[in-house]
C-alpha cells in the first residue's frame, strides 16, 4: 500500500468522525444551495434542478416544458464542458444534466463562486 494513500484516507476518516467543521460547514452549504439552485431554472433549456447533500444536477432539455433532450449534433454537453473549462470549471455532463459532485470541505464563497461562473457558461451557451 501507498504510504501516502494510506495517511491521506486515515486523515478522512479522522475528518469524516471529528468534522465538527465539515458538519456546521454543511448546515450553511445546504441552506444555500436550496436557495440558489432553483435561480438556474431562469436560464433558458434548464428543465430541472435537484440536489442530495453536496451533489446537484441541472437537467438541460432543448424543449424544458416537455423535457425533450438535445440532439446530440447540437453538441451542447462539449459547448459547456469547454466554456466551463474557460472559467476554471470542470462541469461533469452526464446524460442530459450538469453534475456537481462538491466537496465536502467548500465553503459558502467558494461555492457562490462556482454557481456564479456556472451561470456565466450556461447563459453563454445555452441562450447565446
């Protein structure tokens, strides 16, 4: 085993039964996303929202009011993935949705941050 793989999963784990700081931590993420995440469905194509603890989806549809997807010659999952890299995001497109697999450690700033320049790409290429 990996000396280095091996403290690093201990340190998790001390931090996954000590987290006082992930746990309060998470009391103000949660609250936040819940607010914000539904402000995603105003950009145009966004069918639905939805999160479970720090993983979050935006569903994208061609048609948002049946849900019908886009075509993939439209290429639009490789439009967004590229814009979000030009904004120092690495959006995970997954089917037809956008995934957030957030850390556990984000704080309310950073993830304002991510939501904020998430806004900036789906707008650009979603309504551009």
């Amino acid at each position: 085993a990996n000396p280095l793989a091996c403290q690093t999963a201990l340190t998790v784990l001390d931090l996954l039964e000590n987290g006082d700081d992930i746990r309060r931590n998470q009391q103000e993420i949660y609250p936040f996303m819940d607010a914000e995440l539904p402000q995603f469905k105003e950009i145009q194509h966004v069918f639905d929202v939805r999160r479970i603890g720090s993983i979050a989806a935006i569903e994208i549809a061609e048609d948002p009011v049946k849900g019908t997807p886009f075509s993939p010659d439209k290429d639009i999952f490789r439009k967004i993935w590229e814009a979000g890299l030009e904004q120092g995001l690495l959006l995970r497109p997954i089917d037809q949705s956008i995934y957030f697999f957030l850390p556990l450690g984000i704080t309310k700033e950073e993830l304002e941050e991510v939501f904020f320049r998430t806004r900036i790409v789906l707008q650009k290429i979603l309504q551009g």
